[in-house]
C-alpha cells in the first residue's frame, strides 16, 4: 500500500488520509482558495451571509472544510454560468 494511503473501511481498497484533505482554520481555507490567508474574512462571508454557501462545517470553534469539496464547489459555479 503506498505511504499516505489506508484501507477503505469495506473494500480493503486504498484511499487517501483524511488529514490529506482536511483544512482547519479560516486562514487555511482562505489561503486555499483565494491565495492568501488575508482573505479570511471573505471565508466567514461565503459561509454564512452569500447568497452561495461554501461548503463549509465546524469542528466545535474550528471553521473546516474538504479540499475536495471546495474544488466540486469551486467547478459547480463555473458550470452555473
């Protein structure tokens, strides 16, 4: 199995960590997305006040997210246009 992959729960097959995919903090989410963790401000507006929600979640005080959600996200609004 290669380093930084597991088993799947049923099928024994390999899948990436969660860590992997896993951004904790709105500067980690911004820098992601926008480039720059000066943008967190705009994280905390997607996610609660915009008309589209980021997909977002929070880890008790944590705002969190998937990097392979914010990238479907991310693709669903080019495709929205």
């Amino acid at each position: 199995m290669q380093e930084g992959m597991r088993a799947g729960p049923a099928t024994g097959e390999a899948c990436p960590a969660l860590a992997d995919d896993l951004l904790r903090g709105a500067d980690a989410i911004a820098q992601f997305v926008f480039g720059d963790a000066g943008q967190r401000r705009k994280v905390y507006y997607y996610a609660s006040e915009a008309k589209v929600k980021l997909p977002v979640f929070r880890m008790g005080n944590v705002i969190c997210a998937r990097k392979s959600r914010l990238i479907g996200w991310i693709e669903m609004q080019e495709g929205a246009q």
